[in-house]
C-alpha cells in the first residue's frame, strides 16, 4: 500500500481501468462472481447480438432487472475515491468496462465507457439513439416511433468498442505513468489489453482485486482487497 501511495503521489498522468468488481459493494451482481447469474443465464449467453435477435424480450428482462438494480443502487467509496483522484491528479482517465453509470453518479466527469451505457437505448431500425432511464420500462421489448425494436446502447460481445472511446482509451493507457486495473477479471478483451499497453508504455501498474486475475502478471503492485475498502486508503 506504501509503495502504490507513493507512486500515486508522484504520478501526474494516471489513468484506471475499471470493472463490475468496483460496483459489487453497491450491490449490483458481477458477471463471473458468484451473484453474477440471473436465472439460469451467463452473461455471455445474453449480452450478444444473436440473443437480441432470437428472444430479445429475454435480453431485454435481463436488462430492464439490471436497470432497476442499478437504480436503487448509490455509488460506493471506491467510486467516490476513483472521482477524487480525477480532482487531484494532473491529467485522470477513467476507463470503464461498466455500464451502470455508477462513476458518473459519483462525480467522475471523464469517463471512458468502452462498453456503453445501459440507460441508452438504440433503434435497431432508425438508428436513432437517446436517453430512457425509466425503471421498470413501460413495454418490453421497448419500441422506437417507427416502429422498430429498441435494443440497450451496450457494446454486446462480438461487438466493436466505439472507435473513438477505444483511441482515447489506447492513448490515455499508453501516456499513464501508472496504470490503475480495479474490480476487473481481465477475461474480456480488448479492454484488458489496456493494462499490458500501459506497461509496456513504462507505467506502474497497481491492481485491487479480492482475487489474482490475468492481469495480476502485469502488476506492480497487487492489493488484494475490496476497492470500496483500499481506494479510501490509497487516496
Ligand atoms: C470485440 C456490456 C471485435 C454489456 C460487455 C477468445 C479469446 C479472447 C477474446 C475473445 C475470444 N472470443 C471472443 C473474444 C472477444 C470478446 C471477449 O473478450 N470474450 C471473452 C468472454 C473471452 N470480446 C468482444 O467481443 C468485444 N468486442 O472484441 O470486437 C470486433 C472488432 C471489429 C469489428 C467487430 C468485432 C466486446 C466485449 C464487450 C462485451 N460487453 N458488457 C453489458 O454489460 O450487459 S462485457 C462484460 O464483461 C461487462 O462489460 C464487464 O464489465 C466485462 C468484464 O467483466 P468484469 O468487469 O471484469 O467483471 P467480472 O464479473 O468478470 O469480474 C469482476 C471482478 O471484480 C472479479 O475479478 C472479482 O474478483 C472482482 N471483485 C469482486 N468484488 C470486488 C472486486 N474487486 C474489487 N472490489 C470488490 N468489492
Ligand atoms: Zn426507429
């Protein structure tokens, strides 16, 4: 912890990487822990574009439960952490797998969302896309004006990031001098792929996570915690 501490102090480019683990303390379900199923479905068995196409009432009651449970949910002490370290550092990117928008609530205002975010909606017709945070929906599977299927503004597997979320990720992972991994698996990619650009670009890597993950070979520094716990700590 002293040596992460010291690091920090002296960074004046720091950019994290953020996943469900930072949001479980507020009590929203992990894709891979043990709360992470929802009935008898694993995420990878939903958030794909050949579920949506197939029983996208299915996707959509997965999402609309999600929507609620992130609505009743408040931002926990490691996102408040994560938007302090954004007040105090020179430059802070915050890079996140997540798409509750717990970071934003908590005050971050650089958020890089590389997965989207599940309180847009897109029209698989039109393409027109806005805003719908009513928890639950009205009608599901929700539908746009003309008529067509709405679907979640989220990247689903199979799908590419958002080009221009994507470079700005890449650019604030490789100009980081350290490289915060939070509450991830590292099991989805390119996300993941962050934390070795990052290293391989010279920054300290520093990963808080309960448990060892793919990336822990990247680190620095492991601390093996909550980040509603260490973050607080860090800062
Ligand atoms: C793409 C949005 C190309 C939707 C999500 C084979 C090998 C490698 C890669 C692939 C492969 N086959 C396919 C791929 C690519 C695929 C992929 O990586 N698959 C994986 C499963 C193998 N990736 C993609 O498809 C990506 N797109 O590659 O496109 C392309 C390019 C051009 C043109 C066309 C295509 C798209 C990936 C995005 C998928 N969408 N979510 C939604 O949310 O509904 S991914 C989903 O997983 C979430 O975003 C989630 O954030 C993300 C990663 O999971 P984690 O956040 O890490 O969460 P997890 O539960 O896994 O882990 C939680 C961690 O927290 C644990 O480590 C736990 O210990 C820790 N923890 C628990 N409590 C705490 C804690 N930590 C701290 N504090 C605590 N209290
Ligand atoms: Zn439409």
């Amino acid at each position: 912890m002293e040596q992460a501490r010291k690091w920090l102090d002296g960074a004046s480019r720091i950019a994290a990487l953020t996943g469900a683990g930072v949001s479980a303390e507020s009590g929203i379900p992990t894709f891979r822990g043990a709360g992470g199923l929802w009935r008898q479905f694993r995420p990878e068995d939903l958030a794909t574009p050949e579920a949506f196409a197939r029983d996208p009432l299915l996707v959509w009651e997965w999402y609309d439960w999600r929507r609620r449970l992130i609505a009743a949910a408040s931002p926990n002490p490691g996102h408040a952490a994560l938007a302090e370290i954004e007040r105090r550092a020179g430059a802070f990117a915050l890079i996140t797998q997540n798409v509750d928008g717990l970071h934003e609530r908590a005050g971050s205002r650089c958020v890089l969302k590389l997965h989207g975010d599940i309180w847009q909606v897109r029209c698989t017709g039109c393409g027109a896309e806005k805003r719908d945070d009513r928890t639950p929906l009205p009608s599901l599977p929700p539908r746009c004006e003309c008529g067509s299927l709405l679907r979640p503004g989220v990247v689903w597997f199979g799908e590419p990031l958002p080009a221009g979320i994507w470079a700005q990720a890449e650019q604030a992972a490789s100009g980081a001098e350290v490289f915060l991994v939070i509450g991830t698996s590292a099991a989805v990619y390119p996300a993941a792929g962050l934390a070795w650009l990052a290293k391989s670009a010279g920054a300290k890597v520093i990963e808080i996570n309960p448990e060892e993950t793919g990336l822990s070979a990247a680190a620095d520094v492991s601390l093996r915690g909550k980040s509603g716990d260490l973050l607080p700590l860090l800062i």
